[in-house]
C-alpha cells in the first residue's frame, strides 16, 4: 500500500517545511542529483561531447522509493551526509535528524471511519518528502554504484532525479546484467526495475537518441497514457492564462529539441492538441512564429554548448 495524503494542517506540517529549507542547501553540494530536465540536458550534453558512440543508455526506476526506506536508515544517511557539511555543526545536524525522525514516526491519516499510523518510509504529501528521499540516497550512490566496485569503471556517467536513473554504460549487455544483480544486494529494501538501448531511451520528460550527424537528438517524451489535459480556452481563468499556457507550451518545446526536423514533427502535434482544447488556429499559429524567433535567445536548446557553459559557470559560482 502506498498512500498519498496532503500533509496540509497536519502536526508535523511546520516541521516538515522548516527540514525542507534547510536540506536544501545540502542538495545543491549533491553532483550526482539532478534539479529538473534542463540540468539533465546540460549535463548531458557536456558528459557526452567527444565520447565514442558504442556506449549503452541505461535507465533504472526504484520502486516505491518513499515508503520503503527504513526510518532508522534514512535518518542515518542524511547523518552521515550532513557530517560532512561544513555548514552544520553537531547541533543543527542533531536537531534536524531529531525532526526527520517526529516527521516520519507520526504519519497518520484516516480512510473511511479508519486511522492508520505509517510505521515505514516518508509520507508522500508532506513537504520534506522529495528532499529527503533525494538525500537519503547520496551516501548509496557514493558507497555502491559511484565507487569501491568492479562495476564502477563501466559508468562513464551517473545522475538521478529522485528515484529515476540514467547511467552511460560502457560494457555489454552482459556486464549491465550483473551490475543490476549486484544493485539488489546492495540492499534489502531497493528494488530496480531497468531499460537500456545502444540507439534511444526516455528519461523524465526527453527522449534521447544518437543521431547519425548531430551526436545525440533530444526532443519531447510523452508516455504512452498520456491524456490531453490542457487548460481549455472556454475554461473560466482570465485570457493571459491561456496565452501564458499557449506560449510555455512552445517555448518547453522549443527548449527540448536540438533537432529542427524532431521540433517541426512535435509542434506540429502540440498545434493539434491546442486545436482539439478550443484554442484559434491564428493565435497558435503566431505564437510559434514568435517562439521560434527566439530559437537563439530564450528559447535556446537546453542540450548545445552554450547552455552547458551557463551550467558549468554556474557550479563553479557554487563551489567558491
């Protein structure tokens, strides 16, 4: 069972926000963890220029991440992690652990005329959930897949949104097998479901792929299930609602494909979607005009070089 309830007036809400701000800063000093996909992208871009095209993409999905970490585990790590922040002294990392540990040992929630008390894991609707799982699992990716192991040679590069993974392997298929076999013994709790392809793969929100003459191809992932849930035009919001949906819609697109051949085919599908949600054919048909007219400003490809170079800037702005 993996309950998702608003910890929204509950009694550790105050607790859970005041953990939250204060492990954030600890999850930028994080390299291996990711923001969004536009740090992915640049990432990629900068671990893959110049890099021979017989490596594998591997993604890796842990299941139910949230509600399966042991309370006394987790806490534990992010002990072990804030021991080694300068900025926390024996005190805030005490209290802080001591708060985690209220948070995740008072988790109650009814369903029906029934209370349930969560005995295991973080609750998923309160406001530290994603920062603690994010760090919770540093010390593991250090420990078992970064280094001190046969296997750690084959990851040319390594990164992770929460509980989704991707890797750049260098090794057969193989090799990546008994890597995921040795993942699961890692632990009693982590469980991996995985997918790997030499020529594409999706990762969050973007699809990767090798392009014959352009390195890699980035462009716009939609799951299978995906409904189209845009505001509509009829809907009750003021009118720069839509307009504001209308452009960030085109402007993520744009952000996403390095390729123009990939961007023309997924406009054109994004242009459908708008038409079936009751927006003008003439409103979206200029709002991609104006869009792409910022192809070399704002609207630049995440995944190209002077992107990555804002990227790099940035992290070195961070570690002085």
């Amino acid at each position: 069972m993996r309950p998702i309830v608003s910890s929204k007036g509950w009694a550790t809400e105050a607790l859970s926000i005041f953990v939250e701000k204060r492990l954030h800063t600890v999850l930028d000093t994080c390299t291996t963890v990711l923001k969004d996909t536009k740090t992915f992208l640049q990432k990629l871009y900068t671990r893959t220029l110049g890099l021979h095209s017989n490596y594998m993409f591997v993604t890796l999905d842990i299941a139910s991440l949230f509600t399966v970490i042991p309370n006394k585990w987790g806490i534990e790590s992010i002990r072990e992690l804030l021991t080694a922040q300068q900025s926390f002294d024996n005190d805030k990392m005490n209290l802080l652990c001591n708060l985690l540990e209220i948070i995740l040992e008072n988790n109650v929630f009814s369903f029906g005329e029934d209370y349930y008390l969560q005995k295991v894991g973080m609750a998923m609707g309160t406001a530290c959930a994603n920062m603690y799982a994010n760090l919770a699992l540093v010390e593991w990716d250090n420990s078992f897949l970064l280094h001190g192991h046969e296997h750690s040679r084959s990851i040319l590069w390594y990164t992770r949104f929460v509980d989704d993974m991707f890797i750049i392997w260098n090794k057969s298929e193989i090799a990546l097998k008994e890597f995921i076999i040795y993942l699961h013994m890692t632990t009693t709790f982590l469980i991996f479901t995985y997918k790997y392809s030499y020529d594409s793969i999706e990762f969050l929100d973007v699809l990767i792929r090798k392009a014959e003459l352009a390195g890699l191809g980035t462009s716009l992932y939609r799951k299978p299930t995906r409904k189209n849930c845009l505001l509509h035009k009829g809907s009750m919001h003021p009118r720069h609602i839509s307009r504001n949906v209308l452009k960030g819609q085109m402007l993520r697109t744009m952000r996403l494909h390095n390729l123009v051949n990939d961007l023309k085919e997924t406009t054109q599908k994004l242009k459908d979607d708008f038409l079936d949600r009751g927006y003008h054919e003439s409103e979206i048909d200029a709002c991609i005009v104006e869009t792409l007219s910022e192809r070399k400003g704002k609207g630049k490809p995440y995944f190209s070089e002077s992107t990555a170079e804002q990227n790099v800037n940035a992290n070195q702005t961070e570690v002085k």
